[in-house]
C-alpha cells in the first residue's frame, strides 16, 4: 500500500541562502551533479557475502544484479534469468539466463558467474540462511544454471533477490580483497568509496537495459538525522528516509515529495500462550479486541502506520488473504463478552497471576503500552507495564508472560512459519505456541507448487491463526521518504531494498 502525500508551503527560515543559491530544495543542481541520497549508517565492505549492513546492500542495488527480484507485492519477477523451471518434486530449480549481461569490467556474465556467486554465499556465514537450502548449484551450459535443494520452500524463489552475480574473474584477480571496489552487471558502476562517508557511482552506458536516466549518485552517509534533514531542506541532499519526528520541519516546504509506504515490519503485543490465564483463547481474543490500534498509530508513531490484522499483510506478502477470517476490530463491549464467556464477568486482574506487559522503555512502543492499559482499565482489565532491558532474549526464551515487540516478515507467507509454528519456538514464535494443525498447513502449503493452491492454504490457515490470537498485532510500519522535487523517485517497502536508482528520472 502507498500513499502519496505532497507537502505544499514554503520555508521562511532560510529564504535568502536559498536565493542566494538559485533557490531552494536543490534547484540550482545540473543534471551533471550527483544525486545525493542519504544512509543512516557507515558502510563496512564491497564484499557481498561478506556484509548484511544495509547501507551496503544500498550500493549493491545499484551495481549488482540478482537472478530475480521480489516485488512490493510478493511476486518473483525475472533480472538476470529470463525464466525458470520448477520439478515436480519442489526440489530442482533450473534458471534460463539472459546472454546480453555484460559486468563492468567487460565480460559477460555467464553460468559459471552465477555457480561461482552462490557457492561464495553458501561459504560464508553473513547470509547463510538466504542460501541454506542448497544442497548443489551447477552449470548446464554457458545459459543455463540448476539449483538442488535439500528441502521444499517457496522462499527460495524470494531470497534469489539476495543473492548479487559477482564477476568470477573480478573476485579472483582481487584475491577476494575487494573492500572498496565493486563489479557487477547493473545499471551503475561504483567509481569511488570511503567506508566512513560516501559511495560515488556513475551510470554504466553499456548497461544491456539502457543507459540510466540519472548519470552521478552519490550515497552519502550522515551520523546525525537533523543534519541530514537540515541538508535536505537546503539542497545539499536529494533523497532521504525520515523519521516521523523529522515531518515538522518538512510539513512546511514545497521543494519537496513526500510518501509513505508500508514496510515489512510489525509491530506486537507478544502474549505467552502457555501461561495462565493467557493460555484461554477466549482471553486471548478479548485482548485483541479491546486493542485500539488507531489511537496507538496517531499517539505513538505519529500516525505513520497502517493497522495489522496478522503479524504479515496483504499489502506486500503473497498468500495474506483475510477474506475467510474473523475482522478483529477495536471493540470494547466484544470484548467484555469474551472475558465473560472465559469465566471473568467481573473483570481481570493480571497482577494475581504475576503477569506484566514487560516494554522496551523510551520507546514509541511504551507509549503504545500506556494506550493499551488504558484500553484494558475500561473492560475491567489491569495489567502493570514494567520496563525489560532484555526483550530479545526473554521474547525467544518464552521467559515473559506478554511484551511489546517487533517481527519482521518477508514477501511470501511461508516465512511466518517460523512465528506461528512449532519449528519457530526459541526462534521467532514467541507465543511458544504450538499447533499440529498449523505445523500441518504450512508443510502443506510449502510443498504446494501451483501458487492458487498455495493461496487457498494459506487463506484457510490464517483464517485458523486469527482465531487463536496468539498475539496481538498492532500496526504494520509505515517507511516515510522525502525527495527533491526535481526528481521523479519510485521508493520501496523493503528497509533493505528501498531504491533502484535505475528507476528515477528528472523532473520535467
């Protein structure tokens, strides 16, 4: 889901600097000069299997490319394959590859480039688990790339987005040494790097697609978020993520576009199913449906969310299909019903339990807690909030009765096996519950290869899911850009992903 929104007033703070320069938000720039887009962290390496920081995998996206690409909506669309085809079994997958990529050290990308990739990624350990079901990968031919998995998963699909094509030759003349150096076969080559400020990337004109429509990018790194806004404001920098804290001051300038887009990320009240009385799944649904998600939206988060039903959205993750499930909306009175129904017509004490709402202190997440006890006092509810310095640990351990916490998802349903099913427990299913017939579905599901099927599955499962309440979903994070109105963007809902320069052009 994306919602555009164009702020439309004018700065008067610095009005004669603006003047001064041409006039504001970057309007004095040539098509010559770099567009600057802002990261919130330094840089660590140049090599691809050897970083998850996403301020790598930033300049990745520019220089590199992958098998395949996951859209904002969960499907799987081809970049260096031209096609794939799927064994009936799940498990052989065999890649068809485009024969016009060329890297930017001239050769052209072949088999052997991809084998050599994925072997590289499945050595080492910082993106292990986007490879770690595969058990082979060969070369056919020069075009043509198989891949053996040791299990059936949708996700393998998803996570070729993860995975750059490297330049056997580039890697193996640098020894593997290529911290500050890149060679792929995208639409920009990186021309500079200082880990500690900036990446300088230049569009490569032989890129089989087209030369890009921006020439000079720089990604520049700014340690402090107000700077990096004040720089915005004045032209200094083009495009920017920006914290809800940060609208004030862009609320009141015309140089800019903004959009918020939601991103793969939930926001919860985690509830331990395993402890009394939050093991009744009368209870369970009471506390959903006295949630007032809104107000947590508006009061804690500035109002950039967007509410959650589920700990996944229909938005941008395929086989999220609410249609067959129960709609949990705020309700007080429902919920009232409920508690009654579980035996509590009077009301609920938690504390004669010795159960707490534990909450990451000076959060948005205690102020949505605050909300949500206020919430639970008007159905006759009270829950202490106590503040935990280890929600991380206690939330996997099952050491906690009900916390604040967030999940991330990925594009395909299947993910959330590891939030809901018994496989998950220790890991990411924090209600420590476990269902044979959710285990069941998923298995099902996962080893399903026709995606309708797999959609009816999972619509008949997450229908099942809501129904138990093993959480309380609050809202779906909403990303929030800015950008200089000399540009045209196209912005993304992945925190990992946000942008495709390639995409942009200049206004007319």
């Amino acid at each position: 889901m994306k919602k555009k929104i164009v702020v439309l007033l004018v700065l008067v703070m610095v009005v004669g600097m603006f003047t001064a320069c041409g006039g504001g938000g970057g309007s004095a720039k040539s098509e010559d000069d770099p567009v600057v887009v802002y990261t919130p962290d330094i840089f660590n390496t140049m090599v691809p299997y050897d970083t998850t920081a996403n301020s790598d995998q930033m300049v990745f996206d520019q220089v590199y490319e992958t098998l395949a690409v996951t859209q904002d909506d969960g499907s799987v669309k081809a970049c260096l394959a031209t096609d794939w085809t799927i064994s009936d079994d799940g498990l052989e997958y065999t890649f068809n590859l485009v024969k016009d990529a060329t890297f930017h050290n001239g050769e052209n990308m072949k088999a052997s480039d991809v084998v050599f990739s994925y072997e590289k990624f499945m050595e080492t350990a910082a993106k292990k688990n986007f490879v770690e079901m595969i058990s082979s990968v060969e070369a056919v031919d020069d075009y043509t790339v198989k891949f053996t998995l040791s299990k059936v998963t949708p996700l393998f699909l998803v996570y070729t987005n993860e995975v750059p094509i490297m330049s056997e030759k580039f890697v193996t003349e640098n020894n593997g040494e290529f911290n500050d150096k890149a060679c792929g076969t995208g639409p920009y080559e990186l021309v500079s790097i200082d880990l500690a400020t900036a990446a300088e990337l230049t569009r490569y004109e032989d890129y089989r697609l087209g030369a890009a429509a921006i020439p000079n990018v720089e990604i520049r790194y700014v340690s402090d978020t107000s700077t990096a806004t004040v720089q915005l404001e004045t032209g200094e920098m083009d495009v920017m993520k920006v914290e809800p804290t940060q609208m004030e001051s862009l609320e009141n300038n015309d140089n800019f576009s903004i959009e918020e887009v939601q991103t793969l990320k939930t926001a919860v009240f985690a509830i331990n199913c395993t402890v009394e009385p939050l093991d009744n799944k009368l209870v369970r649904q009471a506390l959903n449906y006295a949630c007032d998600k809104q107000s947590i939206i508006d009061v804690a988060y500035e109002g950039y969310a967007t509410v959650a039903q589920l700990q996944a959205s229909d938005a941008n993750c395929f086989g999220v299909d609410f249609s067959e499930a129960e709609e949990v909306t705020y309700d007080p009175e429902k919920a009232k019903e409920l508690l009654a129904e579980a035996g509590y017509p009077d009301g609920l004490n938690f504390s004669d339990y010795g159960v707490v709402l534990d909450v990451m202190g000076g959060t948005y997440l205690e102020k949505a807690a605050q909300i949500y006890q206020q919430n639970l006092a008007e159905i006759g509810v009270t829950l202490e909030l106590r503040n935990t310095s280890t929600p991380d640990e206690d939330a996997e351990s099952g050491n906690f009765a009900m916390m604040t916490q967030t999940l991330s998802y990925r594009a395909d349903f299947s993910y959330n096996v590891c939030q809901y099913g018994t496989s998950g427990i220790g890991g990411n299913n924090f209600s420590q519950l476990s269902d044979p017939y959710i285990d069941e579905m998923f298995a099902k599901a996962e080893s399903e290869g026709d995606q309708a099927t797999r959609q009816e599955l999972y619509k008949e499962l997450i229908a099942y899911i809501i129904d138990q309440a093993p959480s309380v979903p609050i809202f779906h994070h909403e990303l929030i850009y800015a950008w200089s109105n000399r540009l045209n963007c196209v912005v993304h809902d992945s925190t990992v992903h946000p942008y495709y320069i390639y995409e942009w052009s200049f206004a007319e």
